[in-house]
C-alpha cells in the first residue's frame, strides 16, 4: 500500500526564458516606479537665494529676501567687518572660512549674514548674482550632504549655505552630517560652497549637557571632544555680545533717520529707553520692534530696505 508520501515530488514546471525576461522586466519597472526621481539641475539664475527642501531635493527660490541694509547694523562694526572681507575673498575665488557668528540673541546674526551677502553681490558689478545664499533648516542638516552633491554640480556659481539658530541636544545625531561636511568625509566641502551658522551657544550643544558628560565620563575631554570639535571646524568665530545703552540707542536713531519717522529727539531717546525697559534688554531686536510700534502710532509707513 503507497501513501501520499511516499509518490515522487511533482517538479514545478520549467519557466521558459521568454517568460523570464519578461517577468524581471516587469519587475525592473516596478522598482523604477517606487525609486524617488532623480533631482533635476536648479536653475540658480531665477534667484540669489534658495530654501534647500530635502524631501524633494529641491532648491525653493526666494524672490525677495527679508533683509536690512548693512548700514542699519549698528554696535557690530568689528564682526561686519571681518564676516564681509571673508565673504568677498570666497566670491572672488580666493581661500575663505567656514563662520560661526554666536552670542546674544537679537544682536544682528542672521541679519548680518543677509545684509553682507547681498553687498558683495552689489560689489561684484558685472558677476552681480553669482553668489548664492541657500539656506538649510536646523532639522534638515542631516541632508547636506544631498545639498553639497547638489552644489557641486553647480560650479558656475558660488553658494553661502546658511544655517539659522543652530544647536544640538543630547541625542541628537545629526551634528555627524555638519562635521563631515565641514571638514572631514571622503568628498569633503564642495570648492564653490561656504558655510555660515549663526548660535546662542559658542560650542552648539547645551553647557549643562557638557558638564554631564565630563562628570560620567571615564576621560572627560574624550567624552566631550567629538561634539565640541564641531565648532572648531569653522574657522572663523564671531562674537557678538549685548549692547549697552548707547548702541541700543544710535540703533534706535539709525531706523528713524532711515525711515524718516517725524519725532523730537528727547521723546526718542524717552519712549526707546522705556520699551527698553518694558522688554528687560537692549538688542538690535528690540530696537526694530520699538521703531515698529513707533511708526504704526505716528503712521507712518516703513519702506523696504
């Protein structure tokens, strides 16, 4: 008596090599439809500046950028300074450093990134244009080195990639992206990309988290070295600290010549110390916001820069 069991396999039935071909075609096609499509080159004349969108890996032109004019940056004169020669010898061409301008917050940092990319393009005459100003989101670091890929192809012209308010927490990882870009990996920085970032933190991560990490560590500096080694890497630090009475006052002075805002000078200096006062300091922010308040009360209209 022969059980099921015991009958030979049946073998699967031989796929012919037409069947085949055609089937790893199919499946080829289908792959093709789920890979992301490839990036097309940007088209970097539309615009001077880009927002960088990984999602799409796109660059997102900005028609017109949120800026002041660098002669309404007051109390900074050392800082501006060096950002825009720095800046000027990358446009032309010549070495340059990667910048970390940190400090008080509302002292100009981002402002002064704008404003100085904006005059070396009015100083290049003819090549006016050919620097660009990308700027990429704190949480879309982890991306640049798609955005660096992307730049490299694009050697015609040069590019300030801006990071505004940047800093990393605990378990953040993704200060690895900045790093290797900024100095190590196999690639490197791209010849025609800079790179500026602007912090409250001088070393980018909390002091609270750095001394934690040297209090558990078995060698302390070793602990902290990776994380603190980041911001060794820009080359060039710009400090920028909160201003004293007067500054906060020629800031002040400097948006109503600029706007011509009808007002005595003793009734300026009084309202602008009291709205001082009312905010607990004295920034280049809070001037902007006092001239605001200012101009909406003696209607008067604050015309772009």
């Amino acid at each position: 008596m022969h059980h099921p069991a015991d009958q030979p396999a049946t073998s699967a039935p031989a796929t012919s090599p037409t069947t085949r071909d055609a089937l790893l075609e199919r499946i080829a096609a289908a792959l093709e439809r789920l890979a992301p499509p490839a990036p097309s080159a940007p088209d970097m004349s539309v615009a001077e500046a880009f927002v960088w969108q990984p999602e799409g890996r796109r660059l997102a032109p900005v028609p017109h950028v949120n800026r002041v004019d660098m002669s309404l940056l007051c109390g900074i004169d050392n800082v501006r300074d060096q950002l825009l020669a720095n800046t000027e010898r990358f446009a032309r061409g010549l070495p340059a450093n990667n910048a970390l301008l940190w400090g008080a917050r509302g002292m100009g940092k981002s402002s002064l990134v704008k404003a100085v990319h904006a005059g070396v393009n009015a100083a290049l005459g003819a090549k006016a244009g050919t620097l660009k100003l990308i700027e990429i989101h704190r949480e879309d670091i982890e991306s640049l080195p798609d955005l660096m890929g992307l730049l490299r192809a694009a050697p015609a012209c040069r590019f300030i990639v801006f990071c505004d308010d940047l800093s990393f927490d605990a378990a953040d990882t993704s200060y690895k992206s900045l790093k290797a870009v900024l100095e190590g990996g196999i690639e490197g920085r791209p010849e025609n990309v800079i790179l500026y970032a602007t912090s409250n933190r001088r070393h980018l991560l909390p002091r609270d988290m750095m001394e934690n990490e040297r209090a558990t560590a078995i060698n302390p500096g070793e602990a902290i070295e990776e994380k603190v080694s980041l911001s060794d890497r820009f080359g060039l630090w710009l400090g920028f600290h909160r201003c004293s009475q007067d500054e906060y006052l020629a800031m002040v002075q400097g948006y109503v010549d600029h706007h011509k805002i009808p007002i005595a000078a003793d009734a300026l200096r009084r309202e602008a110390l009291e709205w001082a006062t009312t905010r607990g300091s004295r920034s280049g922010r809070v001037a902007w916001q006092f001239i605001q308040d200012l101009a909406g009360r003696l209607a008067v209209t604050l015309s772009e820069t």
